[in-house]
C-alpha cells in the first residue's frame, strides 16, 4: 500500500511555553501545511501559528436569520393564508404572537450551523488520521504538546524540518508515514 | 479516603486564609495536566464498584414504576390521576415545571457563567449539564403524558397532515412546545460539543478494542488541532452565547402557561422573571444535592472544591431571595390592584385549603436558605446537603401552590379539592427513576468533569506564565 509515503514530521513539547515559541518560529520560517495539537485550547495559539480568524459566526448568522424567517414565514403561511382561522377576533397575521416561535426557531437554527458548521470547518468526523499511527501522539489528549509539519508543504525536507523542530525546542522529533 | 477528604479539606482552608489573593485555587494541588487527567478518567475506567450497581438497580426500579403507571395511564386514560375540574393541571403540571426548571441551572454555569468568564465553573459544568439534559427529559414527558391522547401528540408538531389542520402558533402551550424541545436539542448540541475533546481522552487512554472503537466513533477523530481549536472555541462562545437567552426564554415561556391565562393569582406580569429565578434558584439545589454526593463517591474533592460550593450556596441565597421577594410583590400587587377575584386568590393561598403546601413552600424557599449568609454554613457539606434537599422540596410545593390556585376559582359551586392518586404518586416517583437511570449511565460511562476546559485554567496552561512578561498577542 501507501506505506512507503510520507505524512510528515511530528516533534513533541512538554510545556505550553515551549510550544508557544515553536510555533512562532514555524509560523515564521513560512510553512504553511502545519499544525500543532494540543490537550486543550491554548490561549492565543492561533496567533503564534498565524491562522486567520474563523468565518464560524458569519455562517451562523446567515443561519439566524434563515430561522427566524422561516419561523415567521411557516406561521404566517400556516395562520393567515393555507388555514385561516378566526380566534378571538384577532388578525390572522398577529406577529406579536408569533415572536416566541420565531426566537427559538433561530437559537435552533444558529445552534446547528454553529456545531454542524464547526465540524464541517474542521472536516469532522475525520476517524483515521495519519498522525494517529504516532504512539506518542496518544498523549496529546492527556498533557503533552505537539507540531506537525506535512511533507507535502514545499519547504519541507526531511532532514532539515526534523534539525528545525528540535532547534525550536522539540523534546522529540519523529517522521510519520500515511 | 477519610484521610484524604481530610487533607483536601486542610488544603482548602490554608489556601483560603491566603492573605493576598483571598481566593482559593480553581482546584487543589493538581500538580500536572496528567494529574487531572488521571482524576477524572478513574470512575469511567474502574471496575464498575458495587455502590454504583446498587444505585443503578434502585434507579432502573423507579423507572420501572414509571413505565408500569404510564402504560396503565395510556390503557385507562387520565382518569386515574386525582384530577378534577376545577384542577385540571394537577401534579403532571407542577412536575413539568419542576423538572424544566431544574434544568436551568445547568445552563447558567455551561452558558452565563462562561460569558461572564466564571472560571470556575469548568469543574462544573459537565456535570450540571448532564442534570439539565436528564431534567429535560423528564420535563417533556409529563406534558406528553398529560395530554390524554397521546398517540395524537404530533398534533403539536406543524406536520402536514390529510386534515389540513395546523398548529395555534397563537398559544402559549404551543410555544412552549417549541421551547422546551429545542432548549433540549440545544443543551445537548452544547454537552456534547464539550464532550469531544474529552471523549478523545478516554479513546487514547483505551485498553480494549471495543472502548476504542465506540469512544473513538464519539470522538469524531479528534486530535487536538489548534486550527481544530480555533473554530471550536468560536462554536462554543457562539452556544453559549445562544443558550443563554433561551434559557431565559424557556421558562418565560413556560410560565406564560399560566400568565396568559386570565384567573387571579395566574394572570400577572412579574411571572417570567420569577419563574427564571425560581428555576435557577432550583435547579442550584439540585445541583448541589448530586454533587455533595458524586465528588465523595469518585473523589473529585481536588476538582470541585469548596470553593464551588460556595460559590453555589451565594447564588443559590441570591436567586432564593429573588423568589421570596416575588412572593410579597405578588401579595403587595394582589391588594394594590383593588381587585377581589386577586385578592382573594392570594389570601386563600396563605389562608385556604391550600396553606399547609404554602407555608412548606415558604419555608423552604425562603427561610432556610438564610443560613447561607453564614460562611460556616457554606462550607459545611452537611448543611449544604440539607439546605438543597428543602430547596428541592419547596420549588415543587412552588409549583404546586401554583398550580393548585385553580381549586377555587370564580364559581363557589365548582370549588373542590385536588388530591393526588397513587398514579400521580408514581408517575412522580418514576420521573426520578428516570433522572437517576440517565445519570448513573452518565457517571459510569463519561467524564463527569470538562478535562480540557480544566486544563486550561490551570497556571500552567498560560505560556506566558514561564516568561513573566507578555508577548505579542498577549493576555
């Protein structure tokens, strides 16, 4: 099989300190196919890795507003035009009553773009993952630090990302197949 | 495990007394991030001990007594509750509104507190959602077994349907219908959004196959990526940010139940804002009933510190104050308004039929919690155990007196008075079942506290810490 490909280049760091600096000097080295993996969000690590804000709230506000319309326009449709019925002599279309449906309608609508487009940003769920092939990558979750380079980014080298990962401070270094 | 209860709580009161600070650590003497890893993974990895299956079979009885009293309610209708006709609500009701409002609480410390950024909410929060997720459950199916016809319950639903008929989107119970389910679906998006860096934890620490692959299924292949990361934190302020007007709204909605309804002692506007404290106020009890009891029984004395609990105790004396002073704002309101169908619905529930559920009520919820004012009594596991079990009993007599307004209502002639039967008894008594049934599943097979998020508000979580200074982009 693919066995004999390269997925990259994983180095490991103890401290979130450490990996901080590493990935300013990776950011700065100018890769671009990289990413460091860690237990828990650390604070402004995207900045140290240079990541671009996330689009996510853009996209659940579009859903927002898709919510609260639908909610109006499938109560009005309902009420006032495909049904319409006379209760207490109120207007079919009595919007004020039709808020709350509309409110929650949106909330759900923004809460399933908000974690449906999350995992889609992502690419979730992703279940095999070359990296997972890395004993040591196991500890990710627990409380080790970690860079990965891919070997396909252009100036990646086999020999010299390893010399740079452990020169920013990697306390190991491996490559990892496909 | 005496010692070492007695150790943390030594720990507690040498780190209070701290001069400087006046603050307790988030949590004690967790040394490493592997630490509280260790911690937390314990209970979901242990040989499942025999307290838990003691729980567990006494739970799954209760819910054995609520299938059993529901299937026979479905065969013979809901007659065989204790209702009446001028108290049609009756105890399914005050159970609904009890059990959602319990939920309550648990958004507050995953949502509101996280937008207050309440850092010590992370040893909490997973645990307080789980309770909202189960009491919702339990929430939803009252209403759906009250209903009479219950296999017509999708008549709520906007289904197209052969008849043409539609939903009224006008009533308050419709809505409540949309709220309710989707302050459900929403709190479980929530709970598990948190729970997939956790669930990967427990994937990687896996020693059999079978935990692999199920906790790795749930994990969605999580590894950690900070570009992971950068729209996870963003999807997880934006629920937060969503939960937290729906929970107000949800028991807004809720009690429009009752205050658009137009009988004395329902019909006024100081119901959404006390129905949100009341449920707050609430589901504060719960929580501190099931925790005083999980962190002794899986040692997470390190994880939820006392510090929790006094913070818990503050909000719970905060909220509870809110309620009792609803209670006089609704007599002052009731004789202000010169209205004797309100007056006279007031005086009866002090004076009435009724007084005995209102003066429990008014104990409870009111009285007792005053000895949070007490440092000592904050920090004593034994009278916060007490003092949540009287919250717990005096919302559901809230409930109750609430709903029970309605034996006196404007015709003498049809006044009567409301007895449960043993099928509300055990309906009641199941819905617990069910709670506990959910929650031992829980404890057993989850990590009870957020591990990542309590990492990350550990002192060696900032990079920045080891430098002394900030860097660019700082704090």
């Amino acid at each position: 099989m693919a066995s004999e490909k390269l997925y990259g280049a994983l180095a490991e760091f103890d401290t979130t300190a450490s990996l901080f600096s590493a990935c300013e000097q990776i950011r700065d080295a100018g890769f671009k196919k990289w990413d460091s993996h860690t237990p828990f969000p650390v604070h402004n690590l995207d900045k140290a890795m240079g990541l671009p804000a996330s689009i996510l709230p853009w996209l659940v506000f579009v859903m927002g507003l898709t919510g609260a319309g639908a909610g109006l326009l499938l109560q009005w449709w309902t009420s006032a035009v495909n049904y319409p019925l006379v209760i207490s002599g109120k207007p079919l279309f009595s919007w004020q009553a039709f808020v709350p449906i509309c409110f929650e309608l949106m909330v759900l609508f923004c809460a399933l773009g908000a974690v449906f487009g999350m995992f889609h940003l992502n690419r979730l769920p992703q279940l095999y993952h070359s990296l997972f092939r890395s004993e040591r990558f196991a500890r990710v979750t627990d409380d080790k630090f970690f860079i990965s380079i891919e070997a396909v980014d252009p100036k990646f080298d086999k020999l010299d990302t390893v010399e740079l990962l452990k020169k920013v401070g990697a306390t190991h270094v491996e490559l990892v197949e496909e | 495990m005496a010692d070492h209860s007695d150790a943390v709580t030594r720990d507690a009161q040498i780190q209070w007394d701290d001069p400087v600070d006046r603050r307790v650590p988030l949590t004690l003497g967790i040394k490493s991030f592997n630490e509280l890893t260790e911690i937390v993974c314990r209970p979901v990895e242990w040989q499942t001990p025999k307290h838990w299956w003691r729980v567990f079979l006494f739970a799954l009885t209760g819910l054995g007594i609520l299938v059993a009293s529901t299937a026979y309610l479905f065969w013979e209708g809901v007659g065989v509750w204790g209702l009446n006709n001028p108290v049609s609500w009756g105890w399914a009701i005050t159970n609904f509104v009890f059990w959602v409002g319990i939920g309550h609480a648990g958004t507050l410390i995953s949502a509101i507190l996280f937008l207050f950024r309440q850092k010590w909410r992370t040893s909490i929060n997973r645990f307080a959602e789980a309770m909202t997720i189960f009491a919702v459950m339990c929430a939803l199916l009252f209403p759906t077994i009250h209903v009479g016809r219950v296999w017509a319950i999708y008549y709520t639903l906007p289904i197209p349907n052969q008849m043409g008929m539609w939903p009224q989107f006008r009533s308050p119970l419709l809505w409540d219908v949309f709220a309710v389910s989707i302050y459900g679906t929403v709190s479980i998006l929530f709970w598990y959004v948190g729970l997939i860096p956790d669930l990967a934890t427990v994937r990687d620490r896996a020693k059999t196959r079978i935990r692999k692959i199920v906790y790795g299924i749930f994990a969605l292949g999580w590894r950690g990526s900070t570009r992971h990361w950068l729209h996870y934190e963003r999807a997880y302020l934006l629920l937060a940010a969503l939960a937290t007007p729906l929970v107000l709204s949800v028991h807004s909605v809720v009690s429009f139940d009752f205050a658009t309804s137009q009988l004395p002692g329902w019909h006024t506007t100081i119901f959404p804002p006390y129905f949100v404290a009341g449920a707050i106020y609430s589901g504060f009890g719960m929580v501190i009933t099931l925790m005083v009891i999980a962190r002794k029984l899986f040692g997470l004395e390190r994880v939820m510190t006392m510090r929790h609990f006094d913070n818990m105790a503050k909000i719970t004396l905060l909220t509870g104050s809110i309620v009792g002073y609803a209670y006089s704002v609704e007599f002052f309101t009731a004789w202000y308004s010169a209205n004797p169908y309100e007056s006279f619905a007031f005086v009866n529930r002090a004076l009435g039929p009724y007084a005995w559920a209102y003066w429990i009520m008014v104990t409870c919820n009111v009285v007792v919690p005053q000895v949070f004012w007490l440092k000592k009594a904050r920090q004593s596991l034994v009278v916060l155990f007490i003092v949540s079990i009287f919250v717990n009993i005096g919302m559901w007599f809230e409930r109750f007196v609430i709903v029970v307004t309605l034996h006196r209502d404007f015709l003498p002639s049809s006044w009567d008075y409301y007895s449960p039967t043993i099928f509300d008894v055990a309906a009641f008594v199941g819905s617990f079942g069910l709670f506990f049934t959910m929650f031992c599943l829980f404890v057993r097979f989850l990590p009870m506290v957020a591990i990542s998020e309590v990492k990350a508000v550990l002192p060696q979580a900032n990079p920045h810490a080891a430098h002394g200074e900030v860097s660019e982009g700082g704090h």
